[in-house]
C-alpha cells in the first residue's frame, strides 16, 4: 500500500477480535515494527546515536516473547499469558497481541537520568508509529497505550531493576472482521 493511503488509514482502535495473527504477518510487523533494515545493524526506526534502547516483547496467550531482530526471531520470557497486566484497560487481555516496549535506561550514560526517560519515549513512539502503519497497510487494528500499571507490568515480566517499560500497543484484527 502507498505510504500516503496507510496515512490515510492510520487510526486508533480499541475494539479487537480474538483472532490470532498469523506467523507470516506476526513477523512482519515485528520487523516494520523494529527490524534491521542495514548491514550495520541499524533499524526501521530511528536511534539516538545508534544506540538501541529498546527491547521489543510480544505477550501472546502463548505467552511472552521477545524480539530478537538481529535474528529476526522470537525468543521465550518465561512470564506465562500476560495480557490483561499489560494494560489498564479491559481489551489488552482478549486481544491476540500486545507490544510492550521496555527501555535500557542505563545505555544513554552521557544522558542526564533525567532526559533518559524522555529519550527513550521519543524512540518508543517512532516504533509505535511503524506499527500502526504497517497495520493500517495490512486490514489490522491497533493502539498505542500509555495507560499501564508500570510497577505490576516491570513484576510480571520480571525485569531487572534498571530496565522499565515505556508505552504498550495492543495490536489484533478488528471486531467482527
Ligand atoms: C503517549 C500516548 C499514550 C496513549 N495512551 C493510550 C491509552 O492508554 N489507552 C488508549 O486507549 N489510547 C491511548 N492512546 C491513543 C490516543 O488516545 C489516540 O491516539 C488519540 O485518541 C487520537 O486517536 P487516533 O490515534 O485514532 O488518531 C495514547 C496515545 C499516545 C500518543
């Protein structure tokens, strides 16, 4: 789809079915997501001096996975189906799939702490808008969410102390599609 039709269809949605997202389509929004678009490793989402702060997970009924984008891959957190503490609201648990984006404060060391939280929002969100482009190109639904219990979610992915999540993004097919 041309980029200016997908800007066109850009929205925000909070109504999803159940319906699982296939593999195929599961990996390529995962890579227009955050995937390496170069040879030097660099994404499809731009980095504060190429230095990649953000993590990537999938929680899945499965359960919860991150993507590994150098290999292009899932690969197991052990946390179980943790979909309904991904957000504050009631769709995240029903819906096939939320992005949760985790930050690596500490690597923007030349970054007073204070501007850390800031830059790794500002990354967050370009990854954000890769996702709800691809959707609006492929017929699927999405939001990006910022209404989450950040302390109850950091638990149950169990994260280390100085990793945190930045924003959540529900992602599934439209109600009654
Ligand atoms: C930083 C940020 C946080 C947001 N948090 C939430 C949220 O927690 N829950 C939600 O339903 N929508 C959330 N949204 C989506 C906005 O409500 C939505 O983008 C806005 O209503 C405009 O609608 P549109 O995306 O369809 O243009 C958030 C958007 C942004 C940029």
């Amino acid at each position: 789809m041309p980029l200016m039709q997908a800007l066109s269809l850009r929205h925000s949605t909070r109504e999803f079915s159940t319906r699982k997202i296939p593999d195929q389509v599961l990996g390529d929004l995962l890579w227009a997501a955050y995937g390496v678009n170069r040879a030097n490793g660099d994404r499809t989402a731009p980095s504060w001096r190429h230095i990649i702060v953000i993590d990537v997970y999938a929680a899945m009924e499965d359960g919860l996975w991150l993507y590994d984008p150098t290999r292009h891959a899932l690969v197991a957190h052990p946390a179980g189906d943790i979909r309904a503490r991904t957000g504050q609201q009631d769709f995240p648990a029903r819906a096939p799939l939320n992005l949760v984006y985790v930050a690596h404060g500490q690597r923007m060391s030349e970054l007073a702490p204070e501007n850390r939280k800031l830059f790794c929002s500002v990354d967050t969100a370009f990854i954000g808008q890769n996702v709800y482009l691809y959707c609006a190109s492929v017929g699927l639904a999405t939001v990006f969410r910022g209404a989450v219990d950040y302390p109850m979610l950091a638990r149950a992915m169990r994260l280390p102390e100085e990793q945190f999540v930045t924003f959540a993004q529900t992602v599934g097919y439209p109600k009654g599609s």
